[in-house]
C-alpha cells in the first residue's frame, strides 16, 4: 500500500537527513568504498513498485519507492543511484527484521544506505521516502513546462537520469517489473508506461492513478507526464490490435491527426519485418514542447517527442513534417524491439539500440512511401559518419564507457549514422533476406532480456561465420577506412588495393590500421546489374578484374554500399563523368570526392569539372549533389575576389535550372524535385549572388511576416533563411518581432535559424543580444548562435560574442547543453579564429567534462579546415580565374 506523501520545506528536510546521518550503525560496519561508475553484483534489483506525488505548477515531487532486492553476500550496507533527492527515510526489511538504514552522501551520482547491524544474503525489501525538485530549465530527470499557460511535468531518463527521479539501480542491465502510481490533480492526466488500472480520490483534489505492471524493464525506460492534456484516441494497430493514443497540450488535439493517420501503418510495417507482434500492451506518443539534447525517447509504451516532431497546425503541415515523424517514429517504435525488448546490457553497446534505429527507420519509410525513401537520405548519414570519423578524436562505435561523460557523448554521429552505414554494409553482404533472419533470430534468443554485440553477431553469423569478423572490425576500432586502388593493365587487367585510416590531420603513420572490408567496384564493360565483389582482408591485395580489356574507368563502392572512402589511379576520375552511373552511384560519388576535398586530399579543381556536368543532369537527385557539393566547398575561399568569381561559376551552372524552379513547389512536382528546390534555390541566392532570386526571397519572407496568407510549404526554412543571408534592418525588426509573439514552435525554430544568418554586422549583433533577452525561451533562441556558428560568414563574430557574453549564456541554459556547445565552433578556419574559440571554451571545458570531446573534436575540424584551405586555396583560385594549374 502506497500513501500520499505530503511535500516538507528544504528546512525541516535538512534536519531530517541530519538526523539520519548520525544514526551509530552497528560496531566495525563499513559500507564498501563509493563506486566511481558502477554499482557492482553485491545487490540486485528484482522488482519495484513507485508512487510519485506530482503537481507540475509545484516545485517539487515527493515519491516513496519500494524494491524487492537479492543480496548476493552478506553486507553492511550499499550504494545505490541517487542525483539530488532528499531522502526522509529508508527501511530494509531482511530476515524478518525492519532496519533503518544511515544515508550517507556519495556526490552527484550516489547515496549509501548503511544499516544497524549486518544484512544476511538472500532476499530483502527496501522502502524509501523522499522528495525531489522539477527542474524548468532542464530536460532531464523530472522537469515541467508551461504550454498555453498551463503547467505539464515529464520525464526523460536516458541515459543516466532515472536517479533524479527516485533511488534506484540505475543500470541497463536490470530489467524488472515495474508497479508505479501516480498521486495527481483531480483534473490531470497522468500517463506512464502502462495503461491505467484504477483510479482512486484522495482528500477533496488529489486522485491517485495506478497503472497495470510492466513486462520487465531497466529504469532508463520508465516514463510519465502529469497536466491538462488532450488525449487523442488514435483506434488500434498490428497483430494485437495495441490501442494507440496521442498525449498532446490542452486544445491541441488536432495537431496530431498526421500521426494518428500513419502510425498504425508504421507498426504494421515493423511487426511484418520483425516477424512478431509489437511487444507491448498499448502505444502512447506524447509531444513535450521542448527538448534540450533529444528529440524523441522510446519510453516502451510511452513514447516521447519533442512536440514539433510529433504535432503541426493543419495548415503548417507540409511534406517536410511528414517525412519527419515518418522517419522518426519509426526509429522509436523500432526501438519497442530493438533497445527496449532486447536491451544492451551496459552503455558501450548503445550502437546496439541506435544504429540499428537508424538504419531501420530508412528501411520503414522506404516500405512505407518508396519516393520519400531514395537513396539520399541513408547516403546522407554515411558523410555525415565519414566527416566526423576522420578525426584522430573521433570515438569507436564500440567505445568503452568507464566515466560518466563517456554516456554523455555517446550520443553522436557514430554512434547513429556510422552504425548505421555499417549495418548497411553487411546487410548488403549477408543480403536483405538473410540478413533479416539474424535479426529475427536475435530477437527470439534475448526477448526482455539483455544482449551484447556479441550476441547480435553470433546471430546474425549463423548464416556466415566470417562476418563477425568483419563487423567486428569496423564496429571495435574507430576511423573510416581509405582504400588506395591502382590499375595495372600490364597482364590481365587487376587492382593494387591498400587500406590505411584517413586521417587527415595526421601525418605521422598513426593511419596504419587494417578492416575486414566488403569491397564492390562497377568496371567499364561489365554487366551493369551486377558489381563485382570481394573481401579485403588484409592491408594490401592484388585482385584480378572479370574483364578482358583494360577498363576505361572503374567506379569503387557503388550506391556507398561500403563504408570506406577510395580513389582509383591509373585512370582518370573525369572519365567517371562520362561513364553510364545509375544515380544513386553518381550521388555517393561526388560525396565521397567533396570529403576528400575538403579534407586537403583530392584537388578541389578537378572535383568542380566533376560537377558541372551533373549540375545539369536532369536526374533531380544528381544535380542536387552537385548543389551540395558546390556549396560545402565554398568555406574554403577566404578571399573576396575569389568569392566573387565562385558567385559567377555558380551561376553560370546552376542558375538557370534555380530560377526555371522557383521558390515555391509547385502541384505535381515530385519528392526529388521538391529536394532539389531545397538545395539549389539557397545555393544560387546566397553563394551565387543572384539578384532577382534574393529579392523574392525577401518579398515572400515580408509577406510572409505580415500574414499575407502566402503559404511558402515546404520552403518555408529555405525562403527565410535565404532572404535573412542577406538581409536588411526591415527583414530583421519583422522577424524578431514575429517570433517572440510565434506561438508555432516549429515556425519559431526556422526564424531563429534566420536570425542567426544575418550577415550585416549590426544586425547580426542583435540577433546574438535577443537570446539574452527575457522576451524568449534561451534554449529556444539558443538556435540563433547554433546558426550562425554553421554559417562560415558568421562563426568569427559568434566567438567574439561568446567571449563576452558565455557566462550570461550559461546562467540562462542548462548544463546539459555544455556537451554539444562546444561544436558551435568547428567552422571556423583560420589560426586566429582557433586561438580565440580556445580562449572562449577551453576554460569551461575543465568545468563540464561532458564537452572535452566535442571541444577536442571542433579543434581537430578547424585544422583540417586550415589545411584544405592551404592546399586548395591557390589552385581554386587559379581555376575560377581561368589560368588552371595542370597536373
Ligand atoms: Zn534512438
């Protein structure tokens, strides 16, 4: 039986835990040493039953927690996980006695639980009182927000933030049963990982909600929210015919009819690939209206979104927002298997749950709308891997976790993108059908269990045992592999294959390392279904060619099945533009010659006679990788000259086609044009120059703002941002105005985007001042200083202001942000830059260890940046001037 828990002053708190703490435990006791990350074997948790007292226009929670626990051995007493509450009391009750347990204060992470007399091993029952604050600033542990003046509270606990919530064995690897109730406001919702069972008054406006037991689950996954919300009944969905609800804001219900539509076909979709039904009794979507560090969490059941991702105003709604929460609500209901009925067992095997997310929520929107779903999107995560996988910094995808800063940074590019090219690579390997079957087989084997990558790959091998190897060797070392390719013609014809890390900012041999790699290559007068194949596995191979004749061109990792960068010598890489690419190898392609590019590694000039001829390929998808590519190399022109020549070369090959597209889609332009649209229209505006494009730019961004009903879809960003790159004081007050009385989060999130691109020094000035202004959410706006760091024009100035303003920054956003900022400077690109985002950040790095990773990361970048600019910097400028260096 649980009882209300009334809420004591901080005062009367501080006498209690006093007292506590002077309680004599018994002669000789002595709690074990505090541990530093881990909590050790001695005690396990089997079961536990919550009650939260929670009203979010409070300060606080009170909870009372009981946990049915197995000692291992006989003991004093043990740590558990506890992160600023107050405990008023905890109880064991073991062997038939109740003991009354000493807390003693272990820091940030930790409380020890010291007892009377010595526990003996077996089972035991743990009571604890306490109560614990809502935090409004940040995301994590139990926080509250305010929407449409009413106050919601919510929970985020991934990855160790469950102990902020309640005392607990805050572990993956203890996945239990979970009984929990809620004490709440009369007229509040209270949801949580299960449905509710029964409802009960307490007093005259409490009532105390209790929910049916949960399939076992580690703590990181438990969930609630507590407010006026709207609950939207969204019918049923899979084999099982699971309710699905949506948990929106009061008087929001409507925004989320786009999810209610498409959820049930994206269950369907998952149990089909799966081969079993979703593994829990009902799905709930709630929308939290701001994240700091996430954007959505796969609490099982109760799945969290921030709320422009799950929700848009009907008339907001456009094909980007679609193809958003396709995308991300099949990465979290892919996670009810994958993360939450199979769980890793400890934090370096979050590769396990988030690749695997990744990677499944392109194959879900590909089945789910296949034009949505080409190629891009999947070849776009395998750059953004390879771009941060260049560095000697960057962490393994399999990275030991032995401090706490380790989980906090485990959240990043190789974790997602890189895990899921890999997955990518040996599903092409093993083929989709086989490759399937061993996640099947997984599943079946560790079901609300725990796993390891061990036993991912020893399921997926039993259809081919070598390729535990291979896995293993991209998934325990960390870089991206560069595979040298010479032709020799001298016999029959073959290829010279050596493989080295690419590390460009490294030149002392530190890129001596080997993979097992799938290696595919299509080779000029070859059948073109069908690749040529084979595994590298040593650090050099000669491999003899199916063809007779010497090949006019070879195409390595065609469609970027491979994770690995390559270059072919012996023929020329210009030839490649003339070859018949289907274009899915055409876009992977130039992606991996720009990385190369602008990592000083393949000259600049050569790729943009690559690119003129794709940039008027009429495949939209081609001539939009060359608009990237084009625009990603821009930051390597520092001199105004060359600028201006560069604006006319872009011009002179992409103009013509922006300008045919117009801003704005059009009835029947197709998924690939639209994308086109996204990337050309930008390009030709800003890099480019081009006149007429910038003032309707700025026409339908005033209109826009003036709520001339111009509905700008999904170039709403585009538009906005393009008018703002060059805007002028008028555009400026229009949008500063606009979104401090937006009540649109989504749209207020583009307009920061847009405040942080003014490139006109005092208005850019104003836009930096705006996020210290009590008018907006500073974690919102913080957008603004986020953009301009991604704009090269821009991330000088935002350092200077950073060295004036961070610690007004810092008293205004939460310290969780501290292990992402730190990537606001990774733009810059000369010395003096680097030396003045040194002074900003190294100081405060000392003070959250959580960013030394992302700081070490973004010094790396900028002197990679330096280097590129050095080596290309003469030869572009000689190009677009028309007096090219030859060789
Ligand atoms: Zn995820």
């Amino acid at each position: 039986m649980t009882r209300l828990l009334r809420r004591i002053t901080a005062v009367a708190f501080a006498t209690c835990l006093s007292a506590l703490l002077f309680l004599p435990p018994h002669a000789g006791a002595t709690l074990p040493a505090k541990p530093s990350l881990r909590l050790g074997d001695a005690v396990r948790p089997l079961a536990y039953e919550l009650n939260l007292a929670m009203v979010p226009s409070a300060d606080g929670f009170d909870g009372r927690i009981t946990i049915d626990l197995e000692l291992a051995r006989a003991q004093d007493g043990f740590w558990m996980n506890a992160t600023r509450l107050r405990v008023k009391r905890a109880v064991l009750d073991a062997g038939g006695k109740n003991l009354q347990a000493a807390i003693v204060p272990g820091g940030d992470d930790f409380i020890g639980l010291q007892f009377p007399e010595s526990l003996p091993p077996g089972k035991a029952r743990l009571t604890i009182e306490y109560s614990g604050s809502f935090s409004a600033v940040e995301t994590r542990g139990l926080f509250k927000q305010q929407d449409g003046g009413e106050w919601y509270a919510f929970s985020q606990f991934e990855a160790m933030n469950a102990r902020r919530a309640f005392p607990s064995f805050d572990e993956p690897q203890w996945k239990t049963p979970w009984t929990v109730s809620l004490d709440v406001r009369r007229d509040h919702v209270a949801v949580s990982n299960t449905a509710a069972v029964a409802e009960e008054a307490i007093g005259a406006d409490m009532k105390r909600v209790r929910f049916a037991t949960t399939a076992p689950l580690p703590t990181y996954l438990i969930a609630f929210g507590v407010g006026p919300f709207d609950v939207v009944d969204g019918g049923t969905a899979g084999q099982k015919r699971v309710p699905l609800r949506y948990i929106v804001p009061k008087g929001r219900g409507a925004e989320a009819a786009y999810a209610a539509k498409i959820t049930p076909r994206l269950v369907e979709l998952l149990e089909d690939y799966f081969g079993q039904p979703y593994p829990y009794p009902k799905l709930d979507s709630m929308a939290i209206p701001i994240t700091v560090n996430f954007g959505a969490m796969e609490n099982p059941g109760l799945i969290t979104y921030r709320s422009s991702l799950l929700m848009s105003r009907p008339e907001r709604e456009d094909e980007s927002f679609r193809q958003r929460y396709a995308s991300v609500g099949s990465h979290e209901i892919a996670h009810q298997w994958f993360g939450d009925l199979v769980t890793m067992s400890w934090w370096n095997d979050l590769w396990l749950n988030e690749s695997f997310a990744t990677w499944m929520a392109r194959k879900n929107v590909r089945r789910f709308n296949p034009e949505w779903e080409t190629h891009g999107r999947s070849e776009h995560e395998r750059q953004q891997a390879m771009h941060a996988d260049r560095l000697a910094t960057a962490r393994k995808i399999r990275q030991p976790i032995v401090a706490r800063e380790d989980v906090d940074n485990a959240f990043d590019s190789i974790t997602y993108d890189k895990g899921g090219a890999v997955l990518t690579m040996f599903e092409t390997w093993l083929g989709e059908d086989g490759f399937r079957d061993g996640v099947r087989r997984y599943l079946k084997r560790h079901a609300f269990g725990n796993a390891t990558a061990e036993d991912f790959f020893n399921a997926l091998a039993d259809t081919d045992p070598s390729l535990a190897k291979g896995f293993a060797s991209f998934v325990e070392q960390p870089g991206v592999p560069h595979i040298a390719m010479r032709l020799d013609c001298t016999g029959k014809p073959a290829l010279h294959m050596t493989q080295e890390r690419f590390l460009p900012a490294r030149k002392d041999g530190a890129n001596a390392q080997s993979w097992t790699a799938p290696v595919c290559l299509r080779i000029d007068g070859q059948d073109a279904g069908k690749p040529f194949c084979t595994v590298l596995r040593s650090r050099s191979e000669k491999v003899a060619l199916p063809v007779d004749h010497c090949p006019a061109w070879i195409l390595p990792n065609p469609k970027g099945a491979g994770y690995y960068l390559s270059s072919v010598q012996g023929v020329k890489a210009i030839r490649l533009a003339q070859a018949p690419l289907k274009p899915e190898e055409a876009v992977s392609m130039l992606g991996d010659l720009s990385l190369l590019v602008n990592s000083g590694s393949f000259p600049a000039d050569v790729l943009l006679d690559l690119v003129a001829p794709f940039a008027a390929d009429p495949r939209p998808e081609v001539a939009r990788e060359a608009a990237e590519v084009a625009s990603d190399l821009y930051p390597t022109l520092s001199r105004e000259e060359d600028r201006r020549r560069y604006a006319a070369w872009i011009r002179n090959h992409f103009g013509k086609r922006a300008v045919e597209l117009g801003w704005l889609d059009r009835q029947g332009d197709s998924d690939a044009v639209r994308k086109l649209r996204m990337s050309l229209l930008p390009l030709v505006t800003e890099i480019g120059g081009d006149a007429m494009l910038r003032d309707q730019a700025r026409q339908l961004s005033l209109g826009w703002l003036r709520g001339d009903g111009v509905p700008l879809g999904g170039m709403f960003r585009q538009v906005l941002r393009s008018a703002a790159f060059n805007g002028d004081a008028e555009l400026f007050d229009a949008l500063a105005q606009a979104v401090v009385k937006s009540k649109d989060s989504d749209a207020r999130n583009e307009m920061y985007k847009a405040l942080g691109s003014f490139r006109a020094p005092e208005l850019r000035q104003r836009a930096f001042a705006l996020v210290l202004s009590d008018q907006v959410d500073a974690r919102e706006a913080s957008t603004i200083l986020y953009h301009a760091g991604e704009t090269a024009e821009n991330a000088p100035a935002l350092q200077q202001f950073l060295a004036g303003s961070m610690d007004a920054l810092m008293k205004r956003l939460p310290d969780e942000m501290m292990s992402r900022m730190p990537r606001w400077g990774q733009n810059l690109c000369t010395a003096g830059d680097r030396e003045r985002y040194k002074q900003v950040f190294g100081p405060r790095i000392e003070q959250y260890p959580a960013g030394a990773r992302s700081y070490a990361q973004a010094l790396e970048t900028i002197d990679i940046c330096i280097g590129s600019r050095k080596a290309q910097e003469t030869r572009l400028s000689r190009f677009l001037a028309g007096k090219r260096i030859e060789g």
